[in-house]
C-alpha cells in the first residue's frame, strides 16, 4: 500500500442527504472511515442507518452530497463499487435447492 492510500478514507460521507416525500431522513451527514478501522454507524429505529448503507452500497442515490468507498464515488462509479464491497443482510437466509456458489451469487 502507498502513503496516499493509507491516507485516503475507505468510506468517505459529505453533506449526504435524502427524504421520502416529506420525511427528510437523511440531513447533511458527514463521516470517515480510515482504512482497517472499525466503524459503527449507530442510531434509533428511522434514524437512517439502512438508508446510509443503501446509498454506499448504490441500491439508493442520494438526493444530495457525495458519498465514496475505497476511492470510488458511488454515483459516478457504481460498478466500481460494488466489485470493492460485501453486503449481507440483517437475516440469513439460503435457498437450500441452491449451491453455496449460486446462493452467493443470488445475494
């Protein structure tokens, strides 16, 4: 790894915003995540947490701000993105019909 990258936040947040019509649920949200750290994004129910990891993991755009991971931005390079990232979901669940393979893909 170069000084840069070591330098370079892995998750990067500015001014992130997003509503649901009326519902403003995300408001000007700032963080950074350094490269091998640990991070947890903590909040109450409808704080907003899902809708952050959405908007990083490009399932949802942002109605404002910028939002990179592993130097990508997630609007402009979505594909670049998503070869850099893992998601799981809040419950596990497999296809049982399904190889190990198949199922990883399926998620």
């Amino acid at each position: 790894m170069t000084a840069h990258q070591l330098q370079r936040p892995a998750i990067r947040v500015q001014g992130l915003e997003k509503s649901y019509k009326n519902l403003h649920v995300l408001r000007g949200v700032d963080f950074a995540v350094a490269p091998g750290s640990i991070f947890a994004l903590l909040g109450s129910n409808g704080a907003g947490k899902t809708t952050v990891v959405k908007i990083l993991s490009t399932l949802l755009k942002a109605d404002a701000g910028t939002a990179g991971v592993h130097g990508f931005d997630v609007t402009t390079q979505p594909a670049d993105v998503r070869e850099s990232i893992s998601l799981t979901g809040q419950f596990a669940a497999v296809d049982e019909i399904l190889t190990g393979r198949e199922n990883l893909v399926l998620v």
